[in-house]
C-alpha cells in the first residue's frame, strides 16, 4: 500500500532519526512551497542554502512538525 504525502510528513514528525530518502522528499516539498533554497543535509535543514543568525539550521523533525501543522491548517 502506497504512503500518503500526509503519511510520510507525520512519520518523520514524529521520528528520532531520518533516511536520505526523507532528506530528499522535504528537500522536494520545501522547493515545491517556494523554498528554491532550501538545503537538506544529514538530517539538518538550511532554509536559506546554509545556516544564518536570521534563518538558523533546524532538523528535519521539526520542519516536519512545521509543513505538517500548515497543512492541518488549511484543511480546516
């Protein structure tokens, strides 16, 4: 049975560790919202292409708790 985008957002919200695969699928939805910049590397999101004081690095668990409370959002 095929994951839902819902499905696989909440699994690795709700994970202690990522794969690659999961690096690359936030790396595609956070580009598909308009993050052209995003960078996804061992786990850590750079939102702007690398960490700064503005945008600092956040792990890929909690980006996920992010994208997934905005999709709750607007299914209201």
């Amino acid at each position: 049975m095929a994951e839902t985008i819902l499905q696989r957002i909440e699994k690795i919200a709700n994970s202690y560790s990522s794969s690659e695969e999961d690096a690359k699928f936030i790396s595609h939805t956070l580009h598909l919202l308009g993050l052209k910049q995003a960078v996804v590397v061992g786990g850590i999101v750079y939102m702007e292409g690398r960490g700064t004081l503005d945008s600092p690095p956040s792990s890929i668990h909690s980006v996920a708790r992010i994208i997934l409370r905005l999709i709750k959002e607007k299914m209201k």
